[in-house]
C-alpha cells in the first residue's frame, strides 16, 4: 500500500428539515479511507432520535444515533467521531457516505461533514 494520499472531505451544507449527505467519492484506481465526521443541527418542534448510517465502508454499514431537541431555536449537541484507525471503503472506487434522515418538523438546519483520505492501493 502506497504511504502518500490526499485528503478528501465533503459536507452536505446546511438542510433544513432534510435529509443531510456527506460523500466521499470514489476514485478509479484509488481506495477511499475515512478518518472521521461531525453532525450538527439546531433542534425542531418535537425532539427527534435519528439513525444516521455511515455506509460504503469495510466490513459494512456503521449507524450512529443523534437527536435533535425540542425547540427551533436550540442547538443539539454535535456528534463528532474521529475514529482510532481509518477505516477503508469495501473496494477500491468505492464511495463512503454518510446519510442523516430529516430531523423533523420546525428543524431549520442540520449538517454531516465527512473527512478521510485517498491512496493508491
């Protein structure tokens, strides 16, 4: 495996009441690795636990809970993960994504920012 790589990071900007998703495209040739990432959001009219999935990955799809709380104008509490190891797509020129479902009604922003790496195999 090659020790040289490139950073890669992508964000879904800020949603409102929306599905947020984060991806880390793969590239021909190239084995996509994630390092880590971060979920954001202000709260909505009724709290709301989501299961937000970080799929493409070796050894499967990975599903991390965040909630938003009541009211609009709260902010709920970031879920930052920053994991031990990177973790390396399934294949090469395999994308890794992150997927948060809509955090319901009243929600005016949410956000999942994905960070990680490329390398030659």
């Amino acid at each position: 495996m090659s020790i040289t790589g490139y950073p890669v990071h992508n964000s879904s900007g800020a949603v409102a009441n929306a599905q947020a998703v984060a991806t880390l495209a793969g590239v021909a040739g190239l084995l996509t690795y994630v390092t880590g990432f971060e979920i954001t959001a202000s709260g909505a009219t009724v709290g709301l636990a989501v299961n937000a999935v970080l799929s493409g990955t070796s050894g499967g799809s990975q599903s991390f809970i965040f909630t938003a709380p009541v009211g609009v104008a709260v902010g709920a509490v970031p879920l930052i993960v920053q994991f031990p190891e990177a973790v390396p797509a399934s294949a090469v020129n395999t994308s890794i994504v992150l997927t948060m479902p809509a955090l319901g009604a009243g929600n005016l922003a949410a956000a999942v920012t994905l960070h990680g790496y490329r390398i030659t195999p």
